[in-house]
C-alpha cells in the first residue's frame, strides 16, 4: 500500500453483480455517495496530494531536473560491473559457442537465421522448400539439443 493509500477517506467497492458502491467516510461515518460525487472528491485528492509533493520537493519531473541542472544519465544505474560477472559472462558465451559449434552446419544455419537473423520460420521455410510446419520442428528439435548440451 502507498503512503498516500493510508490516508484516504474513500473507495470503490465492487459489488457481487459487477456494479460499484462509492463511499466517502466523513467524521469517521462511511456514507454512499454517486460515481460523479466519488470521482470529482477522488480528483480534489489527487490535485492535493500533487501539490504536497510538489512543494515537499517529492517530485521527480523532467522540467524540475533541467531547473536543477541535473543531467539525466546521472540518475541511470552505473553499477560497476563485478570482475565475477565478467568471467561468468565469458564462461557463459564459451559454452554457447561450443554447443553451436556441436551442431550441423544445416542446424546452424537454421538457428542463425531464425534466432539471430530475425527471419520468421515461414520465410525461411520458403527460402529453403520445406514446410513452415517442418521447420518449427526443426528448430524445436534444434534448442533441445542445446538445452541439454548446456545444462551439463
């Protein structure tokens, strides 16, 4: 639940047909109260909320970051990456390559096109005369094998 969720008198009850009850609790009694009535007090909220944000400086907008001279990649994540990382990446990319390495060159050719190329199964079934149906299958087949070969 938001900070702001805690505060507020009111909400949309669902009800067991689909329809909605509106209620506004005031002095600590709920009253029921219509859709426009629950709509215009739920958008007074929302506007009173912002302002406090706003001037509680809790907004993060472009505008207010150019206004601070703020640069945007500032804000991106720049965590350095870890030499474990590195060499995990490395071991990960070797063993890719070795199971590609072990198939076919038909195999290959297929999955380099099909998950590297961007090129759409019937396309390449096209490209090659057999069935779109034939060449999912294919490929199916294919990612098994370096499945298993990879989770050795």
């Amino acid at each position: 639940m938001k900070y702001w969720q805690k505060e507020r008198n009111y909400r949309k009850i669902t009800n067991s047909d689909g329809s909605f009850t509106y209620i506004i609790t005031i002095d600590g009694e709920d009253i029921e109260v219509d859709a426009e009535v629950y709509t215009t007090y739920s958008s007074a909220d929302r506007r009173e909320r912002y302002l406090y944000e706003r001037e509680e400086g809790l907004l993060l907008s472009l505008d207010r970051l150019e206004e601070d001279k703020v640069p945007l990649d500032s804000l991106l994540d720049k965590h350095p990456v870890s030499a474990e990382d590195v060499i995990l990446a490395q071991i990960e990319s070797e063993r890719l390559q070795a199971a590609l390495d072990s198939l076919s060159l038909e195999d290959r050719q297929l999955i380099d096109a099909l998950v590297l190329g961007g090129v759409t199964e019937r396309e390449y079934a096209a490209r090659i005369g057999i069935t779109q149906k034939n060449v999912n299958k294919k490929k199916q087949r294919i990612l098994l094998k370096l499945k298993k070969f990879l989770s050795v």
